[in-house]
C-alpha cells in the first residue's frame, strides 16, 4: 500500500510539473516579444516535451547517420529551429532498396515533432564535420569575419606602420646578412653529402630527360629562333674578321713550325695577336647588335608556347618522381632545418636589445587591435563565447555535432536524406530573441 502511494504521488508530482511548464512556456509565448522562429522552436519543444511527435522512415544513401543526430527545420529568414532528430537505424530487412543497401546505404527512422511543417513536404539534406584544419578555418573565419579582420589590421598599419618598419627591418636586413653566408656554406656541404645520389640522378635524367625530350625540343624549337636573330650579325662579324685575318702569315708561320728550325709555335703567337688585335675589336664594334639578338631570342623563346608547355612536362616529370623529389626534400631540410649555425645566427639577432625593443614597440601599438581581433575571434567577456568557436569546441573537443540534417519545407519529399553538396557550420538555435 505505501509503494502505491508512493507511485502515486510520484506520477501526481510529475503531472503538475509538466502542467506547470506547458502553462509557463504558452504564457511566455503570448507574452514575451519574440520572433516567429522563437516561437516554433519553444512550441517544438513543448510538442517534444508532451511526446506529440511523428515518426517517419527516409533513405540514407550514405550511411553516415547515427541515432540522436539532430533535424533542423531552415525558416524563410535563415535561421533554424530543431524540428527531430534520427530516433534509429532499420534492420536491414525493413524494406532497405536494393541500390541503396548495395552502395552502403541504410533505411532510418526519423521523430518528427514539428506540426507548423509536415514532414512529408519536406525536403531533407545531411551533412557532416569533417573535423580538417580547412574546416575549422572557414567556422572560425567566415567572410564577413575575415573582411573586419583585414580592416582593423589595414587600420592599425596605417596608423603604426612607419614605426614598426623602422623597428623590425634592420633586423630583417640584419638576419638575411648574416644569414646567407652560413646557407651557401650548409648548402654547398649537403651537395657534397650527396653528390652520388645526385649524379645517379643526373644521368637518369639525362637518359629519359635531355637525350629524349631537350635536345630535339631545342632543334625544333630553339636553333631557329637562335639562327632568326642571332644569324645576320654573326655572318656581318664573320666578315669582318676574315677580311682581317692575313693567309700569308698564317700561312708561312705554319710552314716555319714544320721546319727543323729552332723557333717554334709561331702560329699560336700569330692566333694570340689575331685575337687580341683584330677579332677583339671586331666584337666590340657588334656587341649591341649581339645584345639585341640575344635579348630577342631569349624574348621569342620564352614566348614560344611549346617551348613553354615542354618545359614545364620536363619540371613536372623530375618534380613527380619520388626519388628525386625525397633528395630535394632531403637537401633543403639539411641546408635550413638542421642547419644548427643557422638558428644560433637567428636566436642571437632576435634576442638582441634591438629586437626586444622592437617587440615592445609592436606589443604597445598593437596589443589593442589583437585583443579586439582575438574577441571577435573567441568571444568576450561581455558577449560570451563566439558561436562559430562554441562550435569548433564542440565538433573538436567534444566530438560533438558531428552529423546533422537540415529540413526544407518545399511541399514534397523523395524519402531521402541527400548528402547536401555544399557545406555548411553547424545552426545556432535562439531560443530567445535578442533584446536591445
């Protein structure tokens, strides 16, 4: 008798607190100035609270839905209001199609409390986090964020940016000064490291590379843009030179070298003064005329697209190949991560008295602009936290909001949750509106 009583006093208690909630949520509802969007979304609880719900069955051709993920119902203004959520995944004899459960798909059943929209005219989208970096980026950093984001920095540049080139480039300039020498000395001695693997490589890329594809790329291509401008003052200075050059001397120096006479190398002591005295100032006299063919050839084949759409075939193949790609890798990563002279030459400009005081011009000038960013960003002390980083918190710390689906009351339904082809943050539901 008394665990009757007891029950009974239990259901009664119970009774009157769900009674009491409904008649408080109404009286709110009537009396409070809300929007619309508020309005459904208290009513879809209180529907939800009292088990005044529908349940419906819809295809999930992806497979991804798990029991408890949330139903959104999207308004005319943008905003969205929880409308169900996935109550459970069928068995797989529940009338799955053939096609869906042959793609990995599966038959779910959805609750359905929301009365404003039926679920049957109702379009359903799914959707997923991902939980990638890129991801993360875009909650944290939409374009309207990124836009203010740009103008403050613009803004505090404009106002600080003289005085922060005027601290922080000397020790930029002072850095790549000191710098260089000890990368050239690192570099030239991880070339040495590896000059066997690299010689391996070289003559691979010489057998599939320069004997197969540069050197007829440079007959076809390059040798007749060579010989277009390169052509006319060649032949003017050659001649030049063999109006210069004398038979006779040559001539006679040649037989005397062939004497058993005792001086000897008079052709080569006749070459050095033909040289130096005749075919030196002839080449000086066409240098200009050299220049400008040159600076043409380089202008045409650089302009050439199939000189062009080659070359890059050839950087593309030797950037491809692994082999060549992991000693690059290997180099560079000696020449600047390792390079243990190199951080001592950063660690000791950076930690200077100079670049402590440029430190401190930049906190001074610019704390207030990244405090202002950073609550944009996070949030504040008197707004609370951001939304958009409430939701990377929940996706990526709490694992949660992983998968939901988003509802569009268009007047019919296929019966399938269609992976949505663009993707979209998480909804914020208000469950009150915003007063000034």
């Amino acid at each position: 008798m008394k665990r009757t009583r007891k029950r009974l006093l239990g259901v009664t208690v119970w009774a009157i607190a769900l009674i009491s909630a409904g008649a408080a949520a109404a009286h709110w509802m009537r009396t409070a100035d809300h929007d619309d969007t508020t309005r459904r979304t208290i009513a879809s609880i209180s529907r939800y609270v009292m088990r005044q719900q529908t349940t419906i069955h819809a295809d999930d051709p992806a497979g991804r839905l798990r029991p408890g993920d949330p139903v959104f119902l999207a308004t005319e203004t943008g905003q969205y209001h929880q409308a169900g959520r996935v109550e459970s995944v069928l068995p797989p004899d529940r009338g799955v199609p053939t096609d869906t459960a042959s793609s990995g798909g599966r038959r779910i059943a959805i609750t359905w409390y929301d009365r404003d929209a039926p679920a049957d005219q109702c379009q359903l989208f799914q959707y997923h986090s991902t939980g990638r970096l890129s991801e993360v980026v875009e909650t944290l950093f939409p374009p309207a964020k990124q836009k203010a984001i740009r103008q403050e920095l613009s803004a505090a540049m404009a106002r600080h940016g003289e005085d922060l080139s005027r601290a922080f480039i000397p020790l930029v300039e002072d850095s790549l000064k000191q710098s260089l020498p000890v990368i050239e000395d690192e570099f030239r001695l991880a070339v040495a490291r590896h000059r066997d693997e690299l010689d391996d490589a070289a003559e691979r890329w010489k057998d599939q590379l320069v004997q197969e594809r540069l050197i007829p790329l440079a007959r076809r291509e390059i040798l007749p843009i060579v010989k277009k401008h390169g052509q006319p003052p060649a032949e003017e200075i050659g001649r030049e030179m063999w109006d210069r050059a004398s038979l006779f001397r040559f001539g006679w120096r040649a037989i005397y070298d062939k004497t058993p006479l005792p001086r000897k190398d008079l052709v080569r002591e006749e070459w050095q003064r033909f040289v130096e005295e005749e075919a030196v100032p002839v080449l000086e006299k066409h240098m200009d005329e050299v220049v400008v063919a040159i600076q043409r050839s380089v202008r045409d084949i650089s302009a050439s697209p199939a000189i062009r759409r080659e070359l890059a075939g050839v950087a593309e193949e030797i950037a491809s190949d692994p082999e060549s790609r992991q000693l690059i890798q290997t180099i560079l990563k000696e020449t600047f991560v390792e390079n243990e002279r190199l951080r001592e030459v950063w660690r000791g400009v950076w930690s200077s008295p100079e670049a402590q005081a440029a430190f401190d011009i930049a906190g001074e000038r610019l704390e207030p602009v990244i405090r202002k960013i950073g609550d944009e960003i996070f949030g504040s002390e008197q707004d609370g936290i951001n939304p958009d980083f409430a939701r990377v918190l929940r996706s990526q710390i709490l694992r949660k909001d992983r998968r939901w689906i988003v509802a569009w009351h268009t007047g019919a339904s296929n019966g399938t949750v269609e992976v949505a082809r663009k993707p979209m943050p998480y909804p914020i539901v208000y469950l009150a509106a915003e007063r000034d």
